[in-house]
C-alpha cells in the first residue's frame, strides 16, 4: 500500500492547531501544510515547529498542489462559501469544521458510510456530533418523534466565532437531530458557563418516543456511546438513559484529548477528532484504490 | 415635578414560572388588558425562558410564542409589548415573529459574563424598530466592574437601555446599589432592574435602585415569578407613589388586576419557603425552583441539597438540566452510603 495520503489545514486557530496535533498521529493521513492568512500568526508559527509547511496566502497556497488530495477548512462559515468553489475545481476532497454547510452533514458513527464520496464534507456543529449519535441510536429502537439537546460548554472554549452566530448553532444543530438523527422535529440549546476553572463539556439529550422499550434503549446508547469513544475518548454517559412515560432523558460528558486545547473544551476535541474520523476513513478509502490500480 | 419610574410588569412572562408556563393565550389577554388599562407602561409575555422556551429542558407552554404574541397584541390599546428572548434558547427567527405582531420592546437577556453573544440580537431589534434592552442575568456572580463592562458591550451594540436582574434573588441592598452605580458611571443609556424576592429584598433592593438612578424597573401581580417571585406589581405602584414618584399607573386598577384577575389563575400561593430561601441563599437562577422540587421527589433527595449543589457548581440560567444530574448523583451516592452500612 502506498505510504499516506497528503493533506492541508486551513485556518491555524484553536480548531487547526487542534486537529494539527491530532494529525500527527494518523496512520493514513500525512499532514503537509497549514496555510492562514495572518503572517504573525501564533498557529503558523506552531506548525513551523512542528516542521510543517505554512503560508500566509491562504487558500491560493493550497490550489495546484496535485499532492494535496485532503482539506480542512477550519476557517469560518463566510471563507468556505469561497473556499469550497475553489477545492473542488481542483480536485481536493473538503473536509468544513465551518457551519457553511456546503456538503452534507457527517457525524461518523451514523452516517460517514453514506458520503465517503461527497467532495465535500460539513462537520456540523460540536453539539451535533456529541448528541446525533444518541438520537440515531434510540431512533433505531424507539422511533423518535422529537429530540431535544441541551449543549452547556465552558465560556472560554466558546470563541467569537460561535460568539456572533450563536443561532447558527442551535439552528445548524437543530437539523442535523432531524437530518441524520432521524427525529421528526429537532430542537437545539446552547449555554455557555464561565465557571472557573472551566467546566466540561455536558449534553443533554431529551426524546420522545414512540417505543419506550427501556432495554433496547439502554442497549443502544451504550453500543453508540462505545463507537464514539473509538474517536472521543473521553465521550462518556453520565446519567443512563431515564426512560418517564414517552420521554427518555440521557447525559453526556465529552472531555477532551488535551492535545492542543485544554481538556476542558471537549466541545472543539469532538469537532477535531470527528474530522480526523472522517479524513482517515477517505484516506483509506483513497489508498486502497491506488493500491487496486498498481494491481 | 414628580420624577417617572417607567415599570415594566412580567407577570405574563416571569410570572409564568410560577405556572409551569401554562396561562393559555386568553388568560394572558384578559390580564394584559387590565394591566393596560391600569395604564402599566410595558407589558412582558411570553414563555418564562423567553421566545423559544418551550421545551423539555425548560417545560412546554401551554401555546406557541406566535399564540402568545397574536392574542395579546389585539387586546393592548396604549401598553408597550415586550417580549425576551435569551440567545442560545430563542433566535432572530422569533424576533422577527415578536416585531410582526407589533412587540415594541425586545429585551435580550444573556448571562452577566456573555453579552457578546446578544450583539446580533441588539442589532437585529433596532433593524425592526424595536426598543432594544441589553439584559444581564445573574449579576450576583460577579463584582460591580465586570457588570459594568458588560454593560458597555450591550451599549456598543446599540442598546437603548441596559438592565441589572438578580435573577437568584441573592443580592442585598448594598450589592444593588454597588452595581447600578457602577454601571450609572461606565454607560450613557438609561439603566433598569429586576428584582427577585427569595431573601425578601425585592421591594427593598428595587427602591435602592431607584435611589441608585433606575428609571424602568419590573415587578409583576401577586409577586408571581421564579422562586419567591418579584417585586409586587400593584405595590410597588403604591410605594413609588408615597415616595413622591410618577409611575402612570392607578392603583386601584391595578389591585383590581392583581386580586381579581391573576389571583384566581395562580397555581400555588407564592412565598418565600424554605426551597425559594435556599435559592436566594445559595445564589441559584429561580426557575430552578420546580425543576428541583419535581428531581426531588423522582429520586426521592431534598430539593434543597439539589439547590445548594447546583450553587456550588457555579450553575448559569439555563441549566435546568444539572438539576436531573444533580439529583441522580445525589440519589446514587446515598445508595453507596445505605449499602456500606
């Protein structure tokens, strides 16, 4: 098999410098360049440390680049829209932690299967990949009629990005329980606590049901909460499925890996480490192709 | 000339707490129409957690915001409508509902430390026409100067006003004061107050904010509101007058509303008990007050070890959600302790 498939990061903030430390341990994905558009950048630098390639042209760095097959956009919603033309003219598969939503939503233990093709990838928000995967999970067995989530997220892991859009968030969330959660209604809030020292990232997922079988709910959360942990580590249940009449009450904890970011910000951890999921799942895919074609 | 106080009355909105936010649309509409003829100057409706509310995590409503927002519109002949709507539960989308059915007044109300996140909210309220009212929740938590700059935020945003809600009802007098002081000398835009009564301080700290500089301060019928509820409406009406202020309201009418209208519709009395105390005592947002109560009784702890935990962990308005965890852990943990025995 061919050694790994090349990739680039654009947008050296927490996110990227995240996702750059996480990189550095994959197995299918060789991580060849961090662009930005800041020349004092303090994530250009980092990744000039950590012997990456960077520039400081952005995007025009990346295009023409043939070796390049993988990009993370982890920029804001406004570049992607811009970002997104561009990648795929040239060929390269986009992976968006932005809430453009370009591409189809992807939350990897519940959907990746259905678009390892798409040429470009939307991530969700972090509040989607930390409960879809529940609400997917008792929608298999239960049926759900309407999903709830409640996203309490320490206030500095909350950068302005999310900041000034916060309704991109409850509402790019929202759908996403409905889109790949499978409820028939979805509905999503954020609260951002400032407690010191911070908090850990908590969800809180409420459904309504048409099939309150407690077992097969339990069952599948816990199946679903192992699959995630396979990417998140530290995605825990705190509070087991509590099954009242048609309503089922279940309580996460996602904290984070610590590789760049502090632990405490499992919000951006679950964003990272799902698009690593996602990266290495094309790479792979990618690999076993050209090894076919040597064949 | 007597000095105006602009008083805002929540019952229709804070009040709602205190009824599992279930006034039907008609209820609303018969007591918006007393307090509007009562010559009330703004009138709150809508679910206790603003636009949006409705939910597992806060209680649904007995009807939809735009119910809500059709029905009492028709009935207001001079009040001002003022909806909240606190970023993160409710979005523009509802705003635009809000202004559609004629809301003149939007408060948006965001923890103390986050009012970044109400910048587009204040903005969108002003493009529609609104009067936009930064409010700050829980300003207990944090000392007088983070208020204050807080304050500036919501101002730089285009604000027309700025309110300081002790929403735990855990401030004394001289934290009142301290604050709107503080916020008096860092903005230009007028400054507002919300008071709870958990410690019994509610008449008192919102007569020390008026003394303070606050012109606009709410209050609703009977007190009704989260956890031992608000500054009594028609007697807050009564001691502005005997202090020599204007409040455009007449106290007659307004008791009438109060005793004849609200009264009958209340669930349960509203008093300072010992879980409300425990709110205003531990620093806790009020509407935890049901939420803890029903924990409680589902696994079978004091409502007031939930309370006091919940202040412990520093918890937001919003996170009615730690009451569940709170109680579960404390349910588990007495099962550990019975089982060592």
């Amino acid at each position: 098999m061919a050694k790994k498939i090349k990739a680039a990061i654009i947008g050296p903030g927490n996110i990227g410098m995240d996702l750059m430390f996480k990189l550095m341990k994959s197995e299918y994905i060789e991580l060849e360049m961090v662009v930005g558009i800041i020349p004092e950048s303090e994530g250009l630098a980092l990744a000039r440390e950590n012997g990456y390639k960077t520039s400081h042209e952005g995007i025009k760095a990346i295009l023409g680049n043939k070796e390049i097959k993988i990009v993370f956009d982890a920029t804001g919603a406004k570049p992607h829209l811009m970002h997104a033309p561009l990648l795929k003219e040239d060929g390269k598969i986009a992976i968006d932690l932005t809430p453009a939503a370009v591409g189809p939503y992807v939350v990897p233990p519940v959907n990746l299967g259905e678009h390892i093709d798409s040429p470009n990838i939307n991530m969700v928000t972090c509040g989607g990949q930390a409960t879809v995967p529940i609400v997917a999970a008792i929608n298999e067995v239960a049926d759900v009629e309407y999903a709830e989530i409640v996203a309490t997220i320490s206030s500095r892991s909350a950068g302005p990005g999310t900041r000034q859009n916060i309704d991109e968030f409850t509402q790019t969330t929202a759908r996403a329980l409905e889109v790949i959660g499978g409820a028939e209604k979805g509905k999503a809030i954020i609260i951002l606590n400032p407690a010191e020292p911070p908090i850990i990232m908590r969800d809180t997922v409420y459904t309504k049901v048409k099939n309150p079988d407690e077992k097969a709910i339990r069952d599948a959360v816990e199946k679903m909460v192992a699959k995630v942990q396979e990417y998140v580590p530290g995605y825990r249940s705190k509070v087991p499925p509590i099954v009242d009449g048609d309503k089922v009450t279940t309580m996460l904890e996602v904290e984070g890996a610590g590789d760049y970011l502090p632990k405490y910000s499992g919000n951006l951890d679950i964003m990272t480490a799902a698009a690593k999921a996602v990266g290495e799942r094309i790479a792979k895919k990618l690999l076993e192709e050209t090894a076919k074609e040597v064949v | 000339m007597k000095k105006y106080i602009r008083i805002v009355d929540t019952t229709l909105r804070d009040g709602m707490h205190a009824v599992s936010h279930q006034f039907t649309p008609d209820d609303m509409a018969e007591i918006a129409e007393g307090l509007d003829r009562a010559g009330i100057d703004t009138i709150e409706i809508g679910h206790g957690d603003g636009l949006g509310g409705s939910s597992y995590q806060y209680g649904f409503a007995a009807a939809s915001d735009e119910e809500y927002l059709k029905t009492v519109s028709r009935v207001l002949k001079n009040a001002k409508l003022d909806i909240l709507l606190l970023p993160g539960i409710g979005t523009m989308k509802e705003l635009e509902l809000a202004a559609k059915y004629d809301a003149k007044v939007a408060r948006i109300a965001t923890h103390v430390t986050e009012a970044d996140i109400g910048e587009q909210h204040i903005k969108l309220a002003k493009e529609l026409g609104m009067e936009a009212i930064g409010f700050l929740m829980m300003v207990h938590m944090v000392p007088p100067e983070k208020v204050a700059e807080q304050a500036k935020l919501f101002e730089s945003y285009g604000a027309d006003r700025v309110y300081i809600t002790d929403s735990a009802g855990a401030m004394t007098p001289k934290d009142v004061v301290a604050r709107i002081k503080a916020v008096k000398e860092a903005v230009s835009i007028p400054v507002g107050y919300h008071a709870h009564n958990n410690l019994s301080l509610a008449m008192a700290n919102t007569l020390v904010a008026v003394e303070a500089g606050a012109d606009m301060v709410d209050a609703t019928c009977k007190g009704l509101g989260a956890g031992a509820g608000n500054t009594q409406t028609e007697v807050l009406v009564a001691v502005l007058d005997k202090l020599g202020y204007s409040t455009g309201v007449d106290l007659y009418k307004i008791m009438d509303v109060a005793d004849d209208i609200v009264a009958p519709k209340m669930k349960r009395p509203q008093v300072i008990d010992k879980n409300s105390l425990s709110i205003g005592y531990a620093g806790v947002y009020g509407s935890f007050l049901l939420h803890a109560l029903r924990g409680a009784e589902k696994f079978n702890v004091d409502a007031r070890d939930i309370l006091v935990e919940c202040g412990r962990r520093k918890t937001v308005g919003g996170q009615e959600d730690m009451i569940i965890d709170v109680a579960y852990e404390l349910s588990q943990k007495r099962r550990a302790k019975l089982a060592n025995c």
